[in-house]
C-alpha cells in the first residue's frame, strides 16, 4: 500500500524499483494476457476446426490417418476431446499465474479439476473402458491432493509430516497403478500380435 493514498501498488520481484502499475507495464500486461488467451484458446480451438473440417470432408478414418496424434484413443463423436483437455491445462496455468493467493489457487484449482472430472465422466471420451477409469483415477487424487493441501495451514509440524507421507503414498500409489496397467494392457496387445 501507498502510505496515504489507500492504493496498493506492485512492484517486480526481482526488481523492487519497477513499479508494475505504471502505464507502460500496464500495457505489456495487457499484451500478455490477450496472447495468452489468444494462444491458450485458439490453438485448441483452432486444431479443433481443422480436424472437424478434415472429417466433414472426407471421413473419421482417414481424418485419424492426418491427425492420429490428436484423435487416437478418443471415441468418433468425442474427436475434439484433446481440445478439452488443452484448455483444462490451460485454466489450471491461468489459476497459477493470475491467482496471487495460495488458498484461493488451491480452491480454484479443485473446482476446476471437479469440473473436469465430471465432464470426463459424463462424455466417457475415450474408446478404453480402462483409459477413462485411468483418467478418472488421476483427476480424483490430484483432486484429494489439493483439498488435503489445504491442511497444511493449519497442522502442526508432526501432523505436516503425516500428510505429507499420506500425499507421497497416495501419488506414488497411483503412478504404480498406472504402471501395472500398461504393462498388463501392453502385454494383451503383444497377445493378440503374436497369436495373429
């Protein structure tokens, strides 16, 4: 805050003589922002229309033929679904640089994770039932992760401690859970190759 004038003003961090809220670096904000937006939206937007143009025009295969990286594992109707998940990465990066206050990022964060979480089950994108319990599993725990974070304000060092052996486990848990389940996935594909 200015002393007197009631109006907080910000200041680089690692040069405190930039005063950020001066015009010029008002306009640089500015000029950040919308190349953000215009980045963060109108590449998955813009991947989205050329993809949806190149399956009206011809059809869903050969359409995965040009663009495979963009549609494989995804079910026909649910072709745009990278797009979903390239804006969802993009909130989660807009709540960690917009978003000053930890707590508010925490809770932001969650409700944005929850949103998705729910999407995904209610589309059922992919054409794997074990991609989206997968899918489901790791927005669920990083879900739990950020609600359990907002433990840590308030707990003892001991109890810190605690959690975070709780949060370790749980993450390390899900990272061998998804390991297993390529490997098993991987060894049925290898299978089915070897018997045909």
């Amino acid at each position: 805050r200015t002393p007197g004038s009631g109006r907080t003003e910000k200041f680089l961090a690692i040069d405190k003589g930039i005063n950020c809220g001066e015009k010029e670096y008002q306009y640089y904000r500015m000029l950040a922002i919308i190349f953000a937006l215009g980045y963060g939206f109108g590449i998955p937007l813009l991947a989205a229309a050329i993809v949806r143009v190149a399956i009206m025009r011809k059809n869903f295969e050969s359409a995965s033929r040009a663009f495979g990286f963009l549609l494989m594992g995804y079910r026909q109707e649910r072709w745009y679904w990278e797009a979903v998940v390239m804006v969802r990465k993009l909130a989660v990066v807009f709540i960690v640089v917009f978003i000053q206050n930890p707590k508010v990022q925490t809770y932001v964060g969650m409700w944005v994770v929850t949103f998705a979480l729910i999407v995904h089950l209610w589309c059922r994108p992919y054409d794997s039932d074990l991609l989206i319990n997968l899918e489901a599993f790791s927005l669920s725990i990083i879900i739990a992760t950020l609600n359990l974070s907002l433990l840590y304000e308030d707990l003892e060092p001991l109890y810190e401690k605690a959690l975070t052996l709780v949060l370790a486990i749980a993450t390390l848990s899900v990272m061998l859970l998804f390991g297993y389940f390529l490997a098993v996935e991987g060894l049925k594909k290898a299978g089915e190759a070897i018997q045909k």
